[in-house]
C-alpha cells in the first residue's frame, strides 16, 4: 500500500499546533483548511490503518450543555449515516476541546469548483441535485435538518455524486439555527435562510433554501444574493424581483424544471418552498419521467385494458407513415 503520509504537503499545510496524536490512536499530520466552526487536519488511524479526516471545533465545551449538545449531535451523525453522507467514526473531547474523526473525502469540494464562477456542466448539476435531495429527504424523515448546507459541505465524487458533511454542526454553537464564526459574524449569509437571520422558527424548509441557492450559483456561476452581512442580506431581499430568483434569466440553457424549483426554494416565506428533501425528490422525479399518450385500442369488451405509449416513441414519426423511416 502506498504511504501516503510520504507525498510532499500542499502549499500552506502545517502541523496541527504540535498535537501529533489523539486518543493515542489518531496521529494528525497536517492541516487542510478551516471553516466557520472547525480547522480540518489530514489524520490517520493507527488502528485500522486508514486515513482520517480530524475536526477540532473552535468552542471550548468545558460546561456541561455544550458537552451535551456536542456528543447529541455527533450521535444525530452517526444515526443519520446514508449513501450521500460522510461517514462519522468517533467524536471525543481532549483537554475540553471537541472533535469528531470523520472519513476522509479525496473529492472534490464544491466550493473550489464555484471559483470558476461559470455555469457547471448540466449533468453535473443534475446529478448534484439529485444526491442532495436523496440525503435532504433521509435526514428530514429521520426527523433532523442540517442549516449549515453550503457548498464548503460539499463533495463531488468522480461520478458527480454528492457527499454531504457536517450536519447539525449549528446546534453545537446556537439554539438559534445561526452558525457564528469566530468573529460572531454569520458564516457564508448567501446559504442561510432568511428565517436563520431573523432566528425563527426552522425546518427541513430552511435546508430546502439553502439547497436552491446552491443549484443557482451551479448553473450560473453567480449567488442569488450579494450580501456579506445579515443586514445586507435583508436590504437586498426587500428590494429582490421574482425574475432576479430565475437561473434561466442568466443561462438560458437551464431546464423549466429546475428554473421553477429554484424560484421555489428561494422563497422568503418557509411555506412557500418545498417543505422537506422527499418533497424535492418528488418534483424531480416526476420532471423526469417519460411524458404518455393514452391510446385505447378498440374495445371488446368492457373491461379491454388502455395501453401507454410513451411519447418518444412517437418523435419524429410523420403521422400515417408509419412504415417509412423517421425523418430528422
């Protein structure tokens, strides 16, 4: 097996603030990055010998709620382990501090794909929002939401499949369904949805936002929204035009399907979007199947049955010819 830990570090990679191992079972290498609520580091685990993704949460849980919320959200994780999510192996405090030992993902992240700020490829999108909705509709009937869905969170295999990590990592910081970076600033504003900012009530409903943002900034290289800050964020939608929420105004290659059911998750009111991921999985099945004729064939009898004939069956036939060859 090849040593991975022997390949030159990235540019910018260090160590983990000289902790070199954990639980006297995971050794930490090098740092991957940051986000609003962990530094990532490259790990191992020496006791079954595989590499390990290890995120050292920035809060210092030395009280007894966060402790509390820290390991419910990690069990919520490990509970709500479908094809579509990273895969949670341990969660532990040392010296106060949490951290969660996930699979390690040599995907790509979505966020460096969005650099490009140019439209993606639509089978890439489709297959994007297909696996989005597939974990969304699973966590949802499980009875969680994940309110941090953001393109940092997410992971483009080499089948374009998606995998979706840090759920309900939020809770750990809020109650209010508000992920505050270190600065008490909202992370990422675009992807919130509007009733996070105001700390109201959520749902599966603010996901359902949150997953419409992204499919817009897919397949047109831009955000629905410009804000930095919350308030921002408010002065802009007030002033929003229903056609501004259309990703086919920008490209206009994008599918019906998708033009309207982005406009629907981008809906200010919560009751106006697709309530949960079983509902979007429903819109986009029912987009792709076949369209049907009803041909009934001469009955006789009562009971003679009505056959369904697909409409692509009929494409570029010439009506009455029906032993000449199709004509493109």
């Amino acid at each position: 097996m090849k040593n991975w830990f022997n390949k030159p570090k990235k540019s910018g990679a260090h160590t983990a603030n000289k902790v070199t191992q954990l639980q006297n079972r995971y050794t930490i290498r090098a740092s991957a990055g940051s986000g609003a609520a962990a530094s990532v580091f490259w790990g191992f685990d020496t006791q079954e010998q595989h590499r390990v993704a290890v995120k050292k949460l920035f809060i210092n849980p030395c009280d007894a709620p966060y402790e509390y919320r820290f390991r419910s959200v990690c069990s919520a994780m490990k509970a709500c382990a479908n094809p579509y999510s990273e895969q949670i192996y341990d969660f532990f405090l040392a010296d106060g501090v949490p951290y969660i030992i996930s699979q390690w993902l040599d995907d790509t992240q979505l966020s460096r794909l969005f650099t490009e700020k140019r439209p993606m490829r639509m089978a890439v999108i489709q297959e994007l929002s297909h696996s989005v909705a597939e974990y969304l509709a699973d966590i949802h009937a499980k009875g969680f939401t994940h309110l941090n869905l953001n393109p940092r969170n997410i992971f483009l295999n080499h089948t374009s499949a998606a995998t979706v990590t840090d759920l309900g990592v939020t809770y750990i910081f809020s109650d209010s369904g508000l992920l505050l970076d270190r600065h008490g600033h909202a992370a990422k504003p675009v992807y919130f949805a509007p009733e996070q900012y105001r700390q109201a009530p959520v749902s599966g409903a603010s996901d359902i936002f949150s997953y419409g943002a992204i499919l817009f900034q897919a397949l047109t290289g831009q955000m629905p929204y410009h804000a930095k800050t919350p308030q921002e964020f408010f002065d802009e939608m007030a002033h929003i035009l229903p056609k501004d929420i259309h990703p086919r105004n920008l490209n206009p290659q994008t599918p019906e399907y998708l033009d309207a059911l982005i406009a629907r998750c981008l809906a200010q009111n919560p009751a106006e979007r697709p309530q949960n991921g079983a509902e979007l999985l429903a819109i986009l099945h029912d987009a792709h199947k076949p369209a049907s004729v009803t041909v009934r064939l001469g009955a006789l009898n009562a009971t003679s049955p009505t056959l369904q004939i697909p409409l692509k069956f009929y494409k570029h036939q010439a009506p009455g010819n029906h032993n000449k060859k199709s004509i493109r």
